[in-house]
C-alpha cells in the first residue's frame, strides 16, 4: 500500500484544522457561505445546459430541460427533496422512452 493512502486525508483534511483555530473576520465567514450555492449552481447548469457535450437550449434536442422546470416548480410547491427527485426521475425516463 502506497504512503498515498494515507496522506490524503491529511491533505484534504488539513484545511479544516488550520481554519478552526484561526480568526476569520465576520466578512469573510459571510462570503464563504456563498461558496457552495456557487458551486452547486454551476454543477447543475453544466448537466443542465449540456447535452451530448454541446451547449443546448433546445427542449426538442435536450431531454434534461423539461425535467429540469418541472423539479423546479415541484422543489418550490412541495419544499420535498423526495417528490422533486421522484418527478424528476420519472420526467427524464419518460421522455428517453419516447
């Protein structure tokens, strides 16, 4: 086994210890809140907006655009991660089976 192993979680663990001990201004702790809004945004517009691996914004063409609406207003009806998964899932299956 590789010394690999075990220095990585010493690497991406080192991070959290080094900021736990250190004083971040109320600033930074306020912009760093943003991070992983931003960061999800851009993984979910990517799988979104890409289809076949090409930018696409035709629903006729990309299959992840309808579903993708319809998540959207059931995330926001039913406050249901359950439901806006199951509506999701089920919306995309249908319409590959087409």
């Amino acid at each position: 086994m590789s010394i690999h192993y075990f220095l990585l979680p010493v690497w991406r663990l080192s991070p959290l210890f080094l900021f736990s001990k250190l004083d971040i201004s109320p600033a930074l702790r306020r912009w760093l809140t943003f991070v992983p809004v931003s960061v999800f945004a851009a993984l979910i517009a990517s799988d979104i907006f890409f289809w076949e691996g090409e930018f696409n914004i035709d629903p006729t063409v990309n299959l992840s655009l309808l579903p993708s609406v319809l998540v959207l207003l059931t995330a926001i009806k039913t406050r249901s991660l359950l439901w806006s998964m199951t509506v999701g899932i089920s919306v995309l299956a249908l319409l590959v089976l087409l």
